[in-house]
C-alpha cells in the first residue's frame, strides 16, 4: 500500500488535511528546439482522420474562393480602386473564418460515430481529482468537491480517487470560509479520506504554477488528474469513463469532454446556455472528426496522464515585453500543443455527456472574461512557432488567436463599406477607364448579386446553427421541446445578433490595448446572477452606445441605403445600455423559463443528479457553517485558530529573511496599536499568511 493510501485510512477529523508528499519531477521545456527522437510515444496515423482534414481545409478554400469571386463581381463595376481592394481583402479573411467554421459542422453531419462498449473492469491506478479555486464562491465548489467523491463512492470506485482542493485565494475573509468549510465538509469520515485542501501563502505564475505545485508535490502519487474548473461538474460516469478510456489508450496523454452549460438564470446566461446545448454537439463532433489524435484542451473537465504532463508542458516565462512576453496566459493551448510534440494523443470525447460549467451572467462578466482570454490568445502569436509543435497545434493556437482578431476584422469591414459609399457620393464615376471611346462604361453595381451574396454569406454564418437545430431536433432528449426549440432558435438568435456588435467593440479595445501593453489582471469571476445598477451599465457600456449614434449619423449623412446595411450592426451599439440590463437580468430569464418556456434545454427539464446534489450540500453548507469572517474572529475561536495555523502551507510561505513590503507596513500598524481587521486587505491577508506574526498576535491578545 503506498503512502498516499495509508494516509487517507484516517479517519474524519484526524485526517491530515494534505497527504505524505509524493514529488515529480515536471522540468521547464525548452520552445527554441525539440529532439523528435526523444518522443515518448510515436502516435498512429490515421488515414480517415487525414481525408477529414483534406475535406476541411479543401471545402474552406473551394467555398472562399467562390465566394470571394462573388465578391470582386459586385465591387468590380469598373476598375477596382484602392478601398474596394482593401474591402475585399477583409472580406476573404473574413468569409474564410465563418466557412471553416461552416465546413466543420458540415463534416459532424455526415460523421457516424460507432458505439463504444461499456467497461466494467476496476480501475486499476489512483486518480487524483484537481479543483483550483481563487476567491471563488466556497460553499459552491465544496458543494461540488463532496457531491463529486459521494457518487463516486457510489459508484464503487471511492477508493480510486482523491480531491484536491488548490486554493490561490488572497481575499482573508474568502481564505477563511474555505479553512472552515472544508474543515466541516471533512467530519464525514468518507469525505474526509479522499478531500485534501492546500491553500498556497503565495499564488505565483496563477493557474499554471497552481498546477505545477501540486505536481511536484504529489504528482508521484497519481498516474491521472482530472482538472475542474470552479464552476464545473462532472457525473461520476463519466469521470471513471475518461479514467478507463485513458488506461486503455497508452498513447492518451490528455482525453477533453466537451462541457455543457447549466444553471443559467440570466437571459444571456441562459441564451448561452441553450446555444452550447443545441448547437454545441454536432459542432464538437465536427472537431472531433478532424481533430484525430492532435486535439486541443480547454483547462478543465479533462483527464490528464501526470506522466505527460510532467514531462512535456512545464511552461516557461516568455522572454520580452507584454503581451508577447510574461508567463503564458492561456496556457491550457500551449499544454496541449506541448504534451503533442513529445508524441502523446490529445483527444476530444466529443460522444461523452455528463460534462458541465456555467456560462457568464451578464454583458460586463462576458467582456472581463473575453478580456482574460484575448490577451492570452494574442500571446500564442509568440508560440505558433514554437519548435516541434504539430501542424495542428499550431492551427489551434492560430485559431484561437483568429477568434478575436475577428472583431476588429469586422469592424474595419463596417468603416470601409462606409468609405466606399462615400467615395462613391463624392468622386466621379470614370466613364472611359480605358481611355477614349465612343461607349462609356456604366459603373452600375449587379443588385442581383450583390443579394444573392448576402444571402449566401447569411447561409454559411448559419448553417452551423441550422444543422445543429436539425440535429438536436432528432435527439431523444428533445422529445417534449422540439417546438419549444426551435422558438428559442429564434429568439437566440435575436439576442446574439443584438449582443454581437457590442461585442465586436468590446473585443476590439481589448486587441488594441493588450497591443500596446495593457495587462487584464487575475480577479475572481462573479458567477451569480445580481441586479446591475442603471449607473453601472451608463458606465460600461456609454462608449458603445456613443460609436454606435456616431456611426449611425454619419451613415445617414452618407446615403439612407448605407444606414439601412449597417443598421443590423448599429442597433445593437445604440441600445447597448437597455439591451446590456435585459440580457442580465434574472427576473426576465426567470419568465423566460417558467412562464414563456423558451431557451429550455434538456438539463433544466432534468437537472442532471450532480448538479442536484452539489447545490444541496452547498446550501447546507452555507446554513450550517459560520466561518470566521476577520481576523478578530480567528483569534477568538481557538478551533479555527489552531486550524488555521495547522494548514499554513510551509513551501509556498515567505522564507525567513526574505523581504515582504505588505507584511512589514501591516506588522508596523499593529505594533503601533492598530486593531487587525484595520489593515488594508494585502496587510491582512500577509498577517494571516505568516505563522510568526500571527503567533504574536495571539500572545498579544492573551496578554490583553
């Protein structure tokens, strides 16, 4: 029996809240050059997996080069002058984006995945399952954390797997809750065997030295990890189902599922919501298909080999100046892409249910998270030519990269359609662009074809849509909402349409500020739906309604006709502050659910048992536990004090000698006499984070 296992016989709460150290090696790769004779796997080739690529990337240039010859038609009534050129170079980037997008949905259509047969043999290797949380909702992820080991054990396979809770929370009083919640969560004696919670005194390089930290720590200990993200679950199926296909796929090094979105309350939250589950299958096994064995990982709901991921993606820090430059931001690309060059399979479980997160509440929590994402997006153009990378890999990064560079695409194709139109009021037409002759050329735009492209290019930027409808229409779990369904195709659309174009602007500033160094931050994400303040919305969303009435008079201005072909784009910007307080508002979503029954999806008529049962335990969670909320509290409960100071995590505390700013000013402010819960909240959590202080405190306060 190994250490880990001997330590989890414990019982309730004598069980130690962390297991005996089992470290692995995880060392920091080198991006500049790869050995291939050093692979650890050489992966198998695949021919269907090839034709399905070929199918893609020849379908994409056929319907582009169609599409685009379409397009120099319209514009080319004479001579093409400078703006239409650069309008119909946008348009190829542009109409090459949603057409592979178009194609690939096209290619989960025709795909007919085969049954997998069902394993029933016992697992035979430890499982560790990876919860990081930062300044997160604690009875909520604790909720998840004893739900998800319960139905394992109900499973049978309780013995298999252990949680670990990976705190880099640096609010005191969220620090606190977690100790206290946990700590109440562990007096079952089952939960107690397999939870493990490790709060780290010093989040350093975020997500990815979370991670790193527990490798090098008890990676030794596991042969997998399952990574969840705060807000996400899993069935307990299908975690042993990733868990069995990974154990018998030895070239596997990370297996994805493919999340579904729950618990929406908001009317974007749930707009979302029922998006990802009617359209989001066929479009996963779209990806699936072409993915093959070179697949990507989204960071969460994935079982990873910690062998492969020890010693593949150690990530280094990017040499130079933001945004290039720093520790990789959307590092879960990058994992893959790494893990992939050292041989090891990366594949998508496009056929696999019981994955779930959920999806921002409101306009303001979207563009924050898009935010996060774009600068981390933008970084991977410093690592598409990464040595050794597959050809794939690098379509991943380059398409996430794409996927906001879109934005501004689209915007610069708004400014120059204005410009054309405006060339055109102002500069005379040229009658004899090929010098004198007796017949003058008309410069007259085929109206004809001008529609028949547009509704062309309306058809591609739907048909993923469309299909996905059609195909989820056909599902046994859509039995009862097909009608419903697709009403709330309809009305989805409406709400995308109305969002996208604050969305491209939002997403434009974002590209136009990480370019010239502005940093995102790391901040918790607000999970629940809340009222904005009107104020708050007038904040935020002022400068889109201001572009969007600025581009609409000038529009105008120009030619009505122009109005009325940016008036889809502009109605969105100039109701940008209403639409932002419809969309977030969970009294409409709520309407919207129970009374309209619109934007329903197959999980909310039947909450999937996980999900249940986490909300129950978090409830009771909450009704249960009253943690200490300051620091005062702490000193006057001895339990969660003597808790408190047996869980300092000694590794990631400062070492002796080494400078701390914030907890010399703290320690200077309270040897002048200042109370602890006066301090700033950096001083606070430095004081909470140091055992020697902390120690004098309590000798102060018994002194007192």
């Amino acid at each position: 029996m190994d250490r880990v296992a001997e330590a989890t016989l414990a019982s309730g709460e004598d069980a130690p809240p962390l297991p005996p150290p089992a470290p692995r090696e995880m060392p920091i790769q080198d991006l500049r050059s790869f050995d291939r004779s050093k692979r650890a796997v050489k992966p198998r080739f695949d021919w269907s997996v090839l034709l399905a690529r070929l199918s893609l990337f020849g379908g994409t240039l056929a319907l582009t080069a169609w599409m685009t010859h379409e397009m120099y038609l319209v514009l080319s009534v004479g001579q093409l002058v400078a703006i239409e050129m650069v309008m119909l170079g946008l348009f190829v980037i542009n109409i090459c984006w949603i057409s592979f997008g178009a194609v690939s949905t096209l290619l989960g259509l025709l795909s007919t995945p085969g049954p997998r047969p069902a394993a029933k043999a016992p697992l035979r290797h430890r499982i560790a399952l990876l919860l990081p949380v930062y300044n997160e909702d604690t009875a909520s992820f604790v909720g998840t954390a004893c739900a998800t080991l319960r139905a394992l054990a109900e499973q049978g396979e309780g013995e298999t797997f252990d949680l670990f809770v990976l705190s880099d929370t640096n609010k005191d009083e969220v620090w606190l809750a977690e100790e206290a919640m946990i700590a109440e969560a562990r007096r079952d004696p089952v939960i107690a065997r397999h939870l493990f919670y490790r709060h780290r005194l010093r989040n350093r390089e975020r997500k990815v030295g979370n991670l790193s930290d527990w490798v090098e720590r008890w990676g030794g200990a596991y042969e997998y990890f399952v990574v969840f993200d705060a807000d996400s679950l899993m069935d307990a199926a299908t975690i042993i189902e990733l868990a069995h296909r990974i154990e018998a796929d030895d070239e596997a090094g990370l297996i994805q599922t493919v999340p579904r979105l729950i618990n929406g309350r908001t009317v974007l939250a749930r707009a979302q919501q029922f998006a990802a589950r009617v359209y989001g299958p066929l479009l996963a096994r779209g990806l699936g298909v072409w993915f093959g064995n070179a697949g990507n990982y989204w960071g969460h709901n994935a079982i990873i080999r910690t062998e492969a991921f020890a010693s593949a993606a150690g990530l280094p820090i990017l040499p130079g100046r933001k945004p290039f430059g720093g520790m990789v931001m959307s590092h879960d690309f990058v994992e893959a892409a790494m893990m992939r060059r050292a041989g090891w399979s990366i594949v998508m479980a496009d056929d696999l249910g019981g994955s779930y997160e959920q999806a921002p509440p409101n306009l303001m929590e979207l563009v924050a998270r898009d935010r996060r994402w774009c600068q981390g997006n933008l970084q991977h153009l410093a690592l598409i030519n990464t040595a050794g990378f597959h050809p794939l890999s690098r379509l991943h990064l380059a398409m996430g990269v794409m996927s906001y560079l879109a934005s501004p695409l689209w915007f610069l194709f708004l400014l120059t359609g204005m410009l054309l139109a405006l060339h055109a009021n102002l500069v005379p037409p040229n009658y004899f662009p090929e010098g004198w002759s007796l017949f003058p050329t008309w410069p007259q735009i085929d109206a004809r074809r001008a529609m028949m492209l547009f509704g062309l290019c309306m058809l591609v930027l739907f048909l993923p849509k469309l299909l996905g409808l059609v195909a989820f229409l056909g599902e046994r779990a859509a039995r009862g909402l097909r009608i419903r369904a697709v009403v709330g195709f309809f009305v989805e659309n409406i709400v995308s349409a109305l969002i996208a174009p604050v969305m491209m602007l939002a997403q434009t500033r974002s590209v136009v500020e990480i370019l010239t160094g502005a940093d995102s931050g790391w901040r918790a994400q607000a999970r629940d739906a809340e009222r904005i303040p009107w104020r708050v919305l007038w904040s935020f969303h002022h400068r889109h309604m201001f572009v969007g009435v600025v581009l609409a008079v000038l529009a105008g201005l120009i030619s009505w006709s122009l109005l009325a072909w940016m008036s889809p784009a502009l109605t969105g910007m100039i109701i940008a502050i209403p639409l932002a307080g419809f969309v977030s508002s969970g009294v409409v979503g709520g309407w919207l659910r129970r009374r309209a029954k619109l934007l329903v999806t197959p999980e909310e008529e039947h909450p999937p048992a996980i999900s249940v049962a986490a909300e129950a335990i978090a409830e009771e969670m909450r009704e249960r536990c009253a943690p200490p909320a300051t620091i005062a509290a702490l000193l006057a409960d001895k339990a969660a004090l003597e808790r408190h100071l047996a869980w300092l995590d000694a590794p990631t505390a400062r070492r002796p000698g080494e400078a701390d700013a914030t907890l010399a000013a703290g320690w200077l402010r309270l040897s002048d006499g200042a109370e602890p819960d006066a301090l700033t909240p950096g001083e606070r959590y430095a004081v909470l984070a140091s055992e020697p202080i902390m120690r004098r405190l309590i000798a102060r306060n018994v002194a007192f």
